[in-house]
C-alpha cells in the first residue's frame, strides 16, 4: 500500500488518484456561475428591470415617500439601493417583505375585558 493513502486526502494527492476530479470541479464552477449570470441578469435588456422607483412604490403601498424614508431609516422596511439621490427597491425583496409582515388575525373568544 502506497504511503499517500495513509495519511488525510489533500488536494494534491487527490488529483493523483483521481486525474478527472480537477476537470469535474471546474466543470461544476463554470456551471454555478453561468447560473448565477442568468438569475441577475436583465431579462428586457433594460438596466433596471425588476426594480421600483421609491415614488412608485409609495404609490403602490399607498403610503407617503416620507413613510419609506422613515422606514429605511429604522431599517423596519424593505430594502434598498441608493444609486446618488434615487432609491430604488428590488420587486422581489419587497414582495419577500410584504410576505414576512403577512399575519393570520384570530380573534379571541369574549372580545375585550
């Protein structure tokens, strides 16, 4: 029995018993990070597709801008991107948030003492 396989696997001995395993984990980091370029691309070929202007998402929310701004500042909303003074907010994360604050009202038998 060879004296590499005695001792704990390093990388280096690992490619001399396995020659392929070098090719099969670059293979594997090409293939995550090809994901990861797809997952954060623009889909429309505009820069900020999927993203939503403070303004709009007061209006969607149907609050004030100034209630977004105090909620960054207490960091209780959702999160965002300043990009000089534009602040911009990833559709997804807020969706994410609104899901988060989502909570089952029950009611309690006798109602208030």
């Amino acid at each position: 029995m060879s004296a590499t396989l005695r001792h704990p696997a390093t990388p280096f001995r690992l490619l001399l018993l396995f020659p392929d395993i070098g090719s099969l984990w670059a293979m594997q980091r090409r293939t995550d990070m090809e994901r990861t370029q797809v997952a954060t691309k623009p889909q429309s070929g505009n820069l900020l597709a999927g993203w939503i202007s403070r303004q709009k998402l007061a209006d969607e929310l149907g609050v004030t801008v100034e209630t977004l701004g105090r909620w960054q500042r207490q960091r209780s909303g959702p999160a965002c991107v300043k990009a000089g003074r534009k602040v911009f907010y990833r559709r997804s994360t807020v969706e994410s948030w609104l899901l988060a604050k989502e909570q089952l009202r029950t009611r309690k038998a006798g109602g208030r003492r």
